[in-house]
C-alpha cells in the first residue's frame, strides 16, 4: 500500500514536474497560470516602470512631432541558430526598421505565441537573449506584451511579434523619394549569412558551415551615418528577398535606374562556395544584419569611412549607383563581365527564414 | 499525343487555380509572390497615403505629447464566428486596449501569421471584415504590416497581431492608480457571451445557441462617457479571464478591497442556462465589447445615462463599488445571499478564445 502511495506520488510530481517544464494550454487562458508565467518567468527577463503597471495599453511621453512605426512577426525555424536565435532576431528586425527611417528607436511591444508542450527553459533563454540585445541597443524598453498559447501542433514551439515605435526628432528625412541622380549604393558588409546559416540547419539540408547570422542591431551603425552626412537619402535593410528585393523595392519607389557592380559586393568565399554548390543567388538570400544606403556622391566617402569605423561596418563596400530618373530598372554589371537585369521572378523560395 | 498534352495543360491549369486560390509557401519568402499577395489582396482591401509607400516603417506626424502603446496577438479557433471574426477582433482587441487607457486611436499595425493552403477567398473576408471595422471607428489607419507564411499543420490558418498607438491630447488620465474609496463599479452590458458563442463552435462541445459575440469597438462608448464627466478613474476591457480578471487586476494594482453584486450583473439567461449545463462561471468567460469602469460616485448616474444613450452601452448597470484601501481583495455578494472571495485560481481553462 506504502510503495502504491510512494508510486502515484512519484508519478504526480512527475507530471508536475513536466507541467512546470512546459507550455500548457492553461498559460494561455488568462487566469491564475497566465499571470504566474508572466511575473514568475517573462518578468524576470522583461520588467521595467511601464510594464510592470501591467496595463492593457502602456501609457509614456512622446517627446517628438514625429514618429516611425513598424511592426514584424518572426516565425524562422529553427529557433536557435549560429549568430543568434529568435529573440535576438525579433529585436534586432524591428529596431533596424526603425532606423532605416531614420528614426531614434524609443518602445517596443512583444507578443508570443507559444505551442503547448514547448520548453520553459527555451523560453528563458529566449527571453535572456531579447534582453541582451535590449541592453546592446540602449535607451529603449518593452513597454507592452501579449501571450497567447495554442495546441500542439498548431504552431512550431513559438512566434514572436515585435512592434517598434521611433522618434524622429531631428531635420533628417531618410525615404525613397529623396533617392536623386548619382547617388552612391553602400552595404554594410558581406552578404547571404543569415540565409544560409539557416538552410544549413534545415532538415532537408543539413550542411555543415562556419558561417554565423549577420543578426544584429544597427542603430548606432546609423547613427554613425547620419552624424557625418545630412545627405543619406534612403537606407533599407535586407532582409527576406536578400538585397535584389530591396533594390527592386527601392528603384521602383524612387523611380529610378540604378546600375549594381556584382564584382564589388562583399561575399564570403563560403558563402559564395555553399551558393554555387546549391545553385543560390546570394543577392536574393536574406541578411539580418545588413543595409544598403543610398549617399549622395558628395558624402559618399565620408559616410563610408565612418561605416567602416563600426563593428557592423568593417566589410562597408560601394556597391553601385543611381543612374538616372527610370522605370526602376537594375542594372547588374556581372563578375563574368556581361549585364543583367535583377527582378523579382527568380527568388529564394526559403520559407520561415525570419 | 495531343490528347496528352492538353491533359498536361489542363493538370498545370488545376494546379495553377489551386495555387492562385491557396496561401502557398512563396507568399512568404519575400519574393515576386510576396509582393503580389500584398499588392493584389491585402492592398485591395486596406491601402492609405502611408502604407502605399511601403516603406519599413511607417512615419508620421504625432500631434500629442503622451501616447498609448499596446500589442495583441489573435489565434482564435474558429476563425469565424456569429458576431464576427478574426479580423474584427483583431482591430476591435487592440482599439479597445487603447481607449481603456483614455487614449485616442491613431494608428494600428496588422501582421499576418498564414498557414500554406489556407484560402485567399477567407483572407478577403477576413480582410474586408478589418476594413469595415476601420470604417465604423473613424480616424483611424493601419499604417504598418507584415505577412509571414508558415508550412502546412504549423499555424491554425491565420494568427494576426495588431499594435496600437493612440494620443492622449487632454488632461484626463485613467489609470488604476486613480481608483478611490467608494468609486462605482460600471458594466456597459450583458456578460460572457464571447466566450460561449466561441465554445458552441468548437467540436468538442458543438452546442446550438443563438447567442452572438459581443465583439465590438469601444472607442465612442468611452469618448461618451468621458465627455461628461472628468472623474472616471479607471476602464479596462473585461476579455480573457472575464470580469473576474480584470476585477482582481484592477483591484490588486490599484490596493483596494472592493464589493460586487453578483444579482446586478447583466447576464441573458441563455447565457446563464448554457453556463449552468457546463458547470462553468460566467463571470470568467471572455467578452470581446465589455468594459469595466470605476467612477467618482458623485458622477456615476452621468456616466450610466451616457452609456445607455450609446449602442454598446444600452444595457449598462452598477455592479459594485470601491470599499477601502485594502491588499485587493474582492468579495461578492452572490445571488443566493451568500458571499465569497473571486480569486484566480479558478480559471476557464479554454484556450484560443481570442
């Protein structure tokens, strides 16, 4: 009878045990274990004079006529992965967001979607990581959250979606429509990382490479920019559809013809390797850790020496240059000497890459 | 032979609708199909002077110096249901957030989480039920957006995040920390009928009701009450976790005991019926159009007349009031007579409610 006793016992604090390890769908029914996963684990990462209100909408000063708002929701797979993981990624997405508008990143939200049975433990380092780059970023906070958990296999372990509000409290106006004639086209480093790092965890793929995620926060890399040159007309990051979708993008908007030299953006030999081996177009393959600006000639150098003096700005290269008023259209001067045109109907076909 | 080729055709012919009518993976990957999905369908149903742009971020004039910030993710299961659907309650949640807080709504954000195969003809429901939604607040633009695609059985058809910005342009300040000794307690109306008409969908329950979802922007309802009285300390909207929730936070944050009248609660009696036959408590189930409001006794009969003269409001009663300073402790006074201490720890269990 003794040893039946010992035996359920063991077993209820087994299940206990892994109750407390794991997600369960009771953390997301907005009752007694919702508030316990926020203050005993979310808010031991997370907390600061705002959110600890605990209040619906966070209520704070906007000391800015202007503002910047952006809004990403990550879902890459897998969670963690060289160079980062998640939640490093959905800071860093949102806050070079903000940046490329030119804005001073000032209050994040972050919602999770967790999937039952997913790992406390992952979710703590998760958490740890949103909050190291958090610090790295300086002078911004979380201000806002939601938490929302849904049944096995209706997500994949966890979703996270960063909102980002900017202050734009200076004269700068950073925006396609300020692309003009002969504009300089700088990147920021080598290019294709953070897509293939991925790949390479990738089941279907799963190649060995020393690669790591370009992820990083940018904005004291554009804050370097803007502080030598008040003629950096546009800066995008590229992310998902690698720098060809941002130069599309942007070409298009500004309505302008722009000519890339191929030879000149920086590449890895390994990436360059694993692409050709893959049959891949590293301009189409994401980055989370690279821009391409737009400077007027003039500053061009300038901006550039200052780029290079960043750690996210080593690798800092001229890549092309707007050729004149277009349709739009993308010059590509290849390596093997010919001209091509970049578009959209070639792409990655990566899914859940951020 | 040429039998063989139009079977071909006609095979790729299927093959193509199904694709054009289905959310596949390369809607995702930030490619030609990303930017037609947004361009063709998303664009078709929400497009503003600032989203147009397609900039990352969205910038624009902030004309206040304090704002409201706020974040929800929405994964309810079904996606559609009587009284609405996901995209009304993912503009409805987040409005509703911020005009608790005393807020105006300025500016929302929209990011799509969508599962491969899920249908394009849904999405345009959903996408024309958030453009209406829109329409009927006023003033308001989705300024920002994101669309992820994630593998098929990794989502449950579409999760949505909205983040809110709103403007606080006068002097009125409502927080819990206002709450006061002897405030009333207000409720705009009939209780729990989100969360039932929500549980009478699922398979595992699969009941009859002609109950609706109460899901319904809140934004003139405060606006009325707010212009007749400078004394409502307190709102928040009575969502997941019910009134009950929001009556322990609310209580707790703001260091008060308070009373509730268990026989003043606006509860249909199919509610109560329905809520009897599962053995569930009413006052934990979700609303998505419910807020709980403390006011100044001295103004409460203005607020009350205010509220019942707004369509959201017809059925507005007391239901407690403000007894001291305490350490939250809410006691209600039931309708057999009795009274008992809410608490959390008992909780509805049911998840994917919003």
């Amino acid at each position: 009878m003794k040893n039946k006793i010992t035996k359920t016992n063991k077993k209820k604090k087994l299940l206990e045990k892994s109750n407390s390890s794991t997600i369960v769908l009771s953390h997301g029914d907005g009752g007694f274990k919702t508030s316990q996963l926020i203050n005993e684990t979310i808010f031991k990462y997370i907390k600061n004079d705002i959110l600890k209100k605990f209040e619906d909408s966070a209520v704070f000063n906007c000391p800015a006529k202007k503002i910047a708002f952006t809004t990403d929701s990550f879902v890459i797979d897998p969670i963690f992965f060289p160079g980062g993981d998640i939640g490093k990624l959905s800071v860093c997405g949102t806050i070079n967001d903000l940046v490329t508008s030119g804005s001073r990143p000032y209050a994040l939200s972050l919602s999770l979607i967790l999937e039952e049975g997913f790992h406390i433990e992952d979710l703590k380092k998760i958490l740890k990581s949103i909050q190291e780059t958090i610090s790295e970023i300086k002078n911004i906070k979380i201000v806002t959250g939601d938490t929302k958990v849904v049944g096995r296999g209706l997500a994949d372990k966890i979703y996270i979606n960063t909102a980002g509000l900017g202050l734009i409290d200076n004269d700068i106006e950073i925006s396609p429509e300020k692309i003009r004639n002969g504009d300089i086209i700088i990147i920021n480093g080598t290019i294709a990382e953070h897509g293939i790092v991925i790949l390479s965890q990738r089941k279907e793929f799963n190649f060995k490479t020393n690669l790591k995620s370009d992820c990083a926060p940018l904005n004291f890399l554009i804050e370097d920019m803007l502080s030598v040159s008040k003629e950096v007309h546009a800066i995008r990051d590229a992310t998902r559809g690698g720098i060809a979708r941002i130069l599309i993008e942007l070409a298009a908007s500004s309505k302008t013809d722009i000519e890339i030299y191929e030879k000149q953006i920086p590449v890895k030999k390994e990436t360059n390797i694993i692409c050709q081996f893959l049959g891949m177009d590293p301009l189409y393959i994401a980055n989370e850790g690279k821009i391409v600006a737009f400077v007027a000639e003039k500053d061009a150098e300038k901006v550039l020496g200052a780029m290079r003096k960043n750690k996210y700005g080593k690798n800092s290269q001229v890549i092309g240059r707007v050729l004149k008023k277009g349709d739009g259209k993308i010059i590509l001067n290849t390596v093997i000497g010919t001209k091509r045109i970049l578009d959209l109907h070639y792409s990655e076909q990566l899914p859940r890459i951020c």
